[in-house]
C-alpha cells in the first residue's frame, strides 16, 4: 500500500539529506514536489491544498531554511502533518449503556460492505464479544447467502429473512428484537449497497437508521477509489450521520489517495482498514502508524502485535531452547514457517520494519515460501530431523515430490547447514549463547 507515494517522497527526502541548509526557495521546490507526489497518488485537490499548506506554515515556524539538518525536520513535519490529515489516533467503536451496540455499515455497490461486516463481526468475538449480523442487503442478488456463509466461518449467527421481502427497515427491526432477546452484545446491520446519486435507496438507508438508533454507522470506502472518494463521503454524510470509516482493499492499493482523503473530508476517524481477504484481516486503523509506513519508517508496534497474535507462546519458549542448544531442525524450521504465515503475506511484514518496503526480495520471498515448504514435506522424518542423511539420491526424490529441481533442493539444504552452523557457533554451552565478541546471552534472554 502507498508504494507511490513512499517512493516519491523517498526520492524527494534523500536528495535532501545531500545539501546541506535550504533557502526559503528551496523550501517551496520541496513543497512543490510534495504536493505532485500526493496529487500523483490520487489525493484529493482539496486535502493537497490543506496539507501543503499546514507543512508549509509548520516550515516557517521550525525556520528550516536556518536548520543544519533540513531533510530530518522536514521529514517531522510531514509526519506530523500526516498524523493531522489521516486523523491524529486511533478511534475504536463507541461503548453503550445497554447492549446490543448497533453498527450500521453503509457503502457504495461493490465495496466491499458484506465481507467488512462480516470481518468486523469476527474481530469483536475475537476480542470475546457476542455479535449478531442482520442482512439488510435485500437488493442484491445473493447477498443473504454470502453473508450466511460468511457468518459460518466466522462462527457467528445471521439474522435473515428469506421470505423475498424488500422491507429492509422490517429486516433489521426483527434483527435488533432478537439481539436484545438472546442476549447479543453487538448488532451489525449490512445494508444495500448504493449508488450515491440513488436517491431512493440513500432515503431507505436514513429510515433504516432511523430505526434501529445505531451506535455507530460506519462508512466501508474502497481504498481504489481514488478522488471519487470525495464525492462518496459527502453523498452519505448528507443521508445519514456517519461516525466512521471502513477502508477496503489498503492492501492492494499502490495509491493511497482515498485514506489521505477520506479522515480529512468527512472529519470522521477511519476506524478500521482491510489488509487482506481473510476473514482475520480486519485492523483497528492507527494514522501515527500509517503515517510511519508512508514514509518509510516502518511499523513495529503492528509488527509486534501481528507476532503476538500468531506465536504460541510455549512454541516459542521450545523454539528458543532448541536455538541454544543449536539443535534447529528441518522440522522445526517447516513449524517457524507456519507461524510466521499467519501473521500475512511476507512482503507486508517486512514492509513494517524500517525501511522495510525497499527490500526488493518481499514478493520473490512470498513466490519462494511454498517451494520450500513443499520440499520440507517431501523428506521424511528422519531426513528432516537429520539433514545429513541427505544424499544425490534422496535429494532427486525430494525435488522430483515437490516439483521443484535439484538445485532448489541443494541450495536449500546448503542455507540451512549455514544457519545451524551459525548457531552452533554462537552456542557456548551451559545455556547460554555466544555473541561476536565474546559477550553472552543468559538463560532466559535479555
């Protein structure tokens, strides 16, 4: 996500960091190619105006061209000045009084509403919720069924009626009755998507609003649409009273520009962004974060959190014995492999760490992590807890299993021997581990 954008502004800082004190008309160059680069992601003319103009007065109170380090406090202030624009913290869902918490979810046609609302619904159980979804889509053909289905995998029950009416205001009242009744702490209500020059079905979203009293009433926004975002946000905002946003898509958006505009046009936090087409890929939305991986700082506290959820942690307790004692198996490595897959796609973890999205090996490491797998599973026990019974032939057998070629097989085997002699190096006995230089690491980490 944001790959243009962090590439250009890349460019511009590290031609920055090679001179050394701006003028006030190199300080206006700079901004000139900061406002081509957020127009070039598609930003909104509106929020570029905006932008531009609060880095520029944040300059002028800094007295950059005075500054012996200009690159390091430009690079702060178009931080703070994103933290500003993408809506400062992260904002979570509004508590209730009394339950069920109404979340009405509202968006145009292919958005990506139904499978957002069924994503939120599995963050909240995840978090030991009770969530109810209602479908409300009465219009689009199949929408019941692929919410239900949804709701399946999710573990979560659906209110529907099947009967073929179109009163969705009927729909969600008789959802919001059996919430209260069963004892549901949350009720999502996944309404038609629209068009936003529809008038009649934008008229039937307000009365469905209007009576199941939500909560909240979340914007889902397609992060691929551009500068048509806009457009979108003031369409609903004039229909209904919106509390926040949902993005879609941030994962396969180069772009960005609909998370830059959205937070600034409706002056409504976005709530949650979808990195993914899991059902797992639901995140709370941070802008300092955000802000962090558009200039290329990474992301750590995400990072950190992703591995928490995926580690177990008395897997890694074993895992961290076996370091030291230097005693890492082929077995052990296919198991590391399964955690480190749950947290995504390679490619997006390394993009969290800093300087992270230039590491041009994220995508080949994403193509190349099934081959290894697959020639992992094509040893046998003995092979994969003893490398060394890896002979010509077994190595034949291997890659002739995993489709792959010898060579695969012998480059694999050969980084591995590597590592563990790597750790075998640095074990220095009694527990504990060697370091380079001489220093040692105790029994139970730093």
């Amino acid at each position: 996500m944001f790959d243009s954008l962090s590439g250009r502004l890349d460019d511009i800082f590290t031609r920055l960091r090679s001179r050394g004190r701006l003028d006030e008309k190199q300080v206006d160059e700079v901004l000139r190619e900061i406002r081509l680069a957020l127009l070039e992601a598609d930003v909104s003319l509106k929020v570029v105006k905006a932008f531009v103009t609060d880095v520029r007065e944040r300059a002028a109170g800094a007295e950059i061209h005075k500054s012996l380090t200009p690159a390091q406090q430009i690079i702060k202030i178009v931080n703070l000045a994103l933290v500003d624009v993408l809506g400062e913290k992260n904002v979570g869902l509004r508590p209730v009084d009394m339950p069920p918490r109404v979340i009405l979810i509202a968006g145009l046609q292919g958005s990506g509403k139904t499978t957002a609302s069924a994503k939120l619904a599995a963050l909240l159980k995840k978090q030991g919720r009770k969530p109810l979804l209602a479908a409300c889509d009465l219009r689009r053909p199949a929408a019941i069924r692929q919410l239900q289905l949804l709701g399946e995998q999710a573990g979560v029950e659906v209110s529907a009626d099947v009967s073929g009416t179109n009163d969705a205001v009927a729909v969600a009242t008789a959802a919001l009755k059996h919430a209260r009744d069963e004892g549901f702490t949350d009720l999502i209500v996944d309404t038609a998507g629209r068009m936003h020059v529809d008038h009649e079905l934008m008229a039937e979203l307000g009365a469905v609003e209007k009576a199941v009293d939500p909560a909240e009433t979340l914007l889902v926004c397609d992060a691929m649409t551009g500068q048509d975002a806009v457009n979108v946000a003031e369409s609903f905002l004039a229909e209904v009273d919106l509390t926040g946003v949902i993005l879609t898509k941030l994962d396969g958006d180069a772009r960005g520009g609909a998370a830059l505009s959205m937070a600034y046009v409706t002056q409504r936090p976005i709530k949650f962004a979808g990195v993914g087409e899991k059902l797992t890929d639901l995140e709370p939305f941070h802008p300092d974060r955000m802000a962090s991986r558009i200039l290329g700082m990474g992301d750590v506290m995400t990072l950190i959190e992703k591995a928490e959820g995926a580690f177990d942690e008395a897997e890694a307790i074993k895992m961290q014995e076996k370091l030291r004692k230097a005693d890492f198996t082929f077995e052990d490595f296919l198991s590391q492999l399964q955690q480190i897959k749950k947290m995504g796609p390679l490619s997006q973890v390394l993009s969290m760490l800093p300087g992270g999205a230039k590491l041009p090996a994220g995508d080949d490491m994403d193509a190349q992590l099934p081959k290894v797998e697959a020639m992992i599973r094509s040893m046998t026990p003995d092979e994969r807890n003893d490398p060394k019974l890896i002979n010509g032939s077994r190595r034949r057998r291997i890659a002739t299993g995993s489709g792959t070629s010898v060579q695969d097989v012998n480059k694999i085997v050969k980084q591995f021997d590597q590592v563990r002699k790597m750790m075998r190096s640095m074990s220095g006995g009694k527990g504990k581990m060697r370091l380079p230089g001489g220093m040692k690491l105790p029994p139970g980490g730093m």
